[in-house]
C-alpha cells in the first residue's frame, strides 16, 4: 500500500467512527420516555396545599379553644349567681341572669363546646378528682358530686370535670 491509501484509509477509518459517534450524541438528545418531573412537582404542590390547609384548620380550631377558654369562668360564675339568687326572692334578678346564662351556653354550644356529663364511674381522661370519701352504697370510683363541670371542644378535653370519688 502506498502512502496515499493508508491516508485514504485512515480518513475512512475515522469517518466511522465519526459516524459511529454521531448516532450516540443524538440518541442522548432525544427524549426516550416523557419527563416526569413535572407530575412530581404537580403531586408536592398538592401535597404542599393539604397540608396548608390542614394547618389553617389546626390553627383556627387552637384560637377558639383559647377563646372558649377564657369564657368558661364567666358562665361559672353566671351558674353561682343563678344559684344564689334562687335563695333570694328577688325574681327578675333571677330571670335576667338564666337569660344571660341561657344565651351565653347558646354561643359556646354553637362553636362546639359541650359538657362532660360525669355520671357514673370515674374516667381519668375526662375527670379530675379532688377528694374521695365513703359514700354510702356506691361503688368504688364512682362519682359522687361535680365540683366544677367540665367542657370539651370536638374530641379534646378542654376542661376536665372536677368530682369527688367514692372510695
């Protein structure tokens, strides 16, 4: 071979494999599947709102508890002056104050407070016991008497109810 082939021949010889790579380069620009970075961050967005909202309604729940809780010793104290003013004669001191009391239990029910009842036996996660005394004919850890009704709002104990237990 003279040295006019073997260029000839290394031009050609390099033309495929140019060629060989060329192929590869553009099998790396073309697209083989769909990107799906896009449905990715469509799924965290909506996930980012959920969540967003979940806290809002967390956060809403959280200041009417507060509120609610800074009532609930005023309709306490509506409650002892109901009961001292039925000693009284003094009727329309009475029916102004059950007014008061009635409108003021209104409100509270309609955002979501409602009383524990505590009859029956002692439950820890709803009632808080100040004192336990014999009681005659009741069973042990029965309650006896409400000191001091207690609330809750939705499923949390805002307020337990304070009672006196039976030994």
């Amino acid at each position: 071979m003279t040295d006019q082939d073997r260029q000839i021949e290394e031009e050609v010889v390099e033309e495929d494999e140019l060629v060989e790579e060329e192929p590869a380069v553009e099998e790396e620009s073309a697209p083989s599947a769909p990107d799906d970075s896009y449905l990715r961050l469509a799924a965290d967005f909506d996930n980012y709102r959920k969540r967003v909202a979940r806290e809002y309604v967390e956060v809403t729940a959280r200041a009417n508890e507060r509120l609610l809780n800074e009532l609930l010793p005023v309709l306490d104290d509506l409650e002892r002056a109901l009961e001292a003013a039925a000693s009284h004669e003094e009727a329309k001191l009475e029916e102004g104050v059950q007014l008061v009391h009635r409108s003021l239990a209104s409100l509270l029910e309609r955002h979501g407070l409602e009383e524990i009842e505590a009859e029956g036996a002692f439950d820890p996660h709803v009632h808080e016991a100040l004192l336990s005394q014999p009681g005659e004919g009741a069973d042990p850890g029965t309650v006896l008497q409400v000191i001091q009704k207690g609330y809750r709002l939705g499923d949390r104990v805002l307020r337990p109810t304070r009672v006196i237990v039976s030994e």
